[in-house]
C-alpha cells in the first residue's frame, strides 16, 4: 500500500451537535414512498443472496422507485463496513473483518442474471485494510457477470485504492464498460468531507482511466459524480467541472447533498432545480458527452438513459445513443 490506514475510528472535522435540528426540505426533494410487491421481490433476492445494496446502506431516496418500481438495486461488495470516515455519507465505518468474501462474485452475477439486468452497477466500500484496495475482488466480480451474462454491460464505481500500484489496471483487465469514480465536491471541501481521500489523487485516477481508454487498454466510458449544497461555490463548481473534463472524463451527474443524520455534515444550501439545470448547459458547452443534474439525481441515476449497453471504444461516442438497458439506480456518497 502506497499510504498507511487512516480514519479508523475518528470522525470528521465539521460533525454536527446531534441537538442542532436540521433543516426542512424543500416541496422539490419530497418523494413519494411505495413499497409494491416488485419492492419486496428485490429485498428478498438480496437478502437471500447474502448481498449489500448501497441502496439500504446510503439511505439512497431514490429506493423505493428503484426496486419499487424498476426491480432494480445497485450491489456494494467488500462488504458493509468502510475503512474511511467521510462527513458525508451513511455506510457503517470501522476495522472490517479480514480477508474477502470469496462466494460473493457468484453471488452478484447470479443476481444479476436472476434480474435479467442489461446494464449492472456495482460499488463498494473502501477496504484500505487490503493490499490491493479490493481490486482483485473488483475484477473477480466483473469477471464472474460477464460469464453469466454476457449481454450485460457493467458500470463499475470504485474508490481510489490510495493510489495502490496496478489497482487500476487489475480493475480494468476485466473489462468492464463503464469506469467511474467519484469527486463528490470542489477542492476546497476535501478536507472537511473526504479527510481520508485526495482531490489530486482522484483526478490522477480519472486521468490514468481516460489515458488507458485513449490508448485502447481500456475499452469504455470513464464517469465521475458531484454532489451539491455542502459549501461549494458556483465558481468553485464551474472549476471541478473543468478539471475532470480536463482529466478526459465524459459523463458527469451532479445532484443535491442530503445530510444523512445529525452525525454528518449539515446541508449548507438546497439547490434549486433551475441551478442544477444552469450546471448542465455549462457541462455540456465543456464538452461533456452526458450530464444529468437535477436534486435527486445520485451517481448512476437512470444510467441506462445515457450510457449504452456496450459502451463504444472512443470518447467522441455521440451522447444520447438510444439504450435498452435496466439501470442499477446508485447512490454511494452522491
């Protein structure tokens, strides 16, 4: 491992005082809850599987019309228990138990195939406990929904395994069509809402992605998330979309922070729908191929709208290529 374990037990700078009430949500954030039989269906299949959905895990809002209403959800592997303590988001932190779970690859593809998913999203925590990071689990999981389903395109969201050398070169040897990774926030926010990560260090991941992509060692689309309303500022928002345009990203979601407990960083502001939609015409006009932005959109939000089933080699791929694809809705740290 290139840097030691850190963030093991300690809380973020910027927690809040659990007495401080949070503030209401604006009419625009309100979702309606379901939970239909298609709901239900999809809990059970995770459940008897032995499976984490980032789902349940994130507090994701966007739960109920996902396995309400799609039968979709979006599988968490290396297990529940993340190693860094981000101010924003709700999965479990501490000491993981060791080791990796060597059925769950089987598992997630057999789910995948039970769904008959087109276009299967995967996430994980991170495991900075293992010398890999986890990569070598990442592609067994790729590897192993590929054999079972051989039409399904699969969008991987990684974390940034610390810069480990060859993490991202094992990950992509499977082949998977979509490579994302996440921002989440300006650089300024870093230190507050991501103390265990590097602005720099991401980019450097996007950036090696999109070299592999132009060189043909990998053959896909490389994807980044923002998430909006945790202090940054419109300058601030129009510079992070620069650098990962820069770093040869191609699709790029924006969507609201929603504080998950009184533990975590307050919401600085809501933004308006109207912002969001002023974020994308500038997204677009850097030479984005897809943004999709909007208060409830999370990381891989409706993924199969704009993303296609088997993703073109090339950057130049014309945005908005019709797509028949299941999306697995995400929604890890965005």
């Amino acid at each position: 491992m290139s840097e030691p374990l850190i963030q093991i037990g300690k809380g973020p700078a910027g927690r809040l005082d659990p007495t401080v009430p949070r503030q209401p949500r604006p009419d625009w954030l309100k979702i309606r809850l379901a939970t239909p039989e298609q709901y239900h269906t999809v809990r059970r299949l995770v459940d008897k599987l032995d499976l984490n959905t980032v789902c349940a895990e994130a507090r994701c809002p966007n739960i109920y019309e996902c396995w309400g209403e799609h039968g979709t959800a979006t599988f968490m592997i290396l297990g529940e228990i993340c190693t860094r303590r981000c101010g924003f988001c709700a999965v479990k932190t501490g000491r993981p138990n060791p080791g990796v779970d060597e059925a769950e690859p089987e598992h997630v593809a057999q789910a995948v195939e039970t769904m008959g998913l087109k276009h299967a999203v995967i996430t994980s925590v991170d495991r900075d406990d293992l010398r890999d990071g986890g990569a070598r689990h990442w592609a067994n999981v790729i590897e192993a929904i590929h054999r079972r389903s051989p039409e399904a395109a699969v969008e991987v969201l990684t974390p940034d395994f610390r810069g480990v050398d060859d993490a991202l070169d094992i990950v992509l040897s499977a082949k998977p069509e979509i490579f994302s990774h996440n921002v989440e926030t300006v650089e300024r926010m870093y230190r507050k809402a991501r103390p265990g990560s590097r602005y720099r260090r991401t980019l450097d991941l996007l950036t090696d992605a999109s070299e592999r992509r132009e060189d043909g060692r990998f053959v896909g689309r490389v994807k980044t998330g923002i998430m909006l309303g945790i202090g940054e500022t419109v300058e601030e928002i129009h510079q992070v979309l620069r650098d990962i345009r820069g770093a040869g990203v191609e699709i790029v979601t924006m969507g609201q922070y929603l504080q998950p407990t009184t533990q975590h960083l307050p919401v600085d502001r809501w933004v308006h729908p109207d912002e969001f939609a002023q974020h994308k015409e500038f997204a677009l006009s850097l030479g984005f191929a897809h943004c999709e932005s909007g208060p409830l959109v999370r990381s891989s939000y409706h993924a199969h709208e704009h993303v296609p089933a088997k993703a073109e080699p090339s950057a130049s791929s014309p945005p908005g290529v019709p797509d028949t694809s299941v999306e697995m809705v995400n929604s890890t740290t965005l």
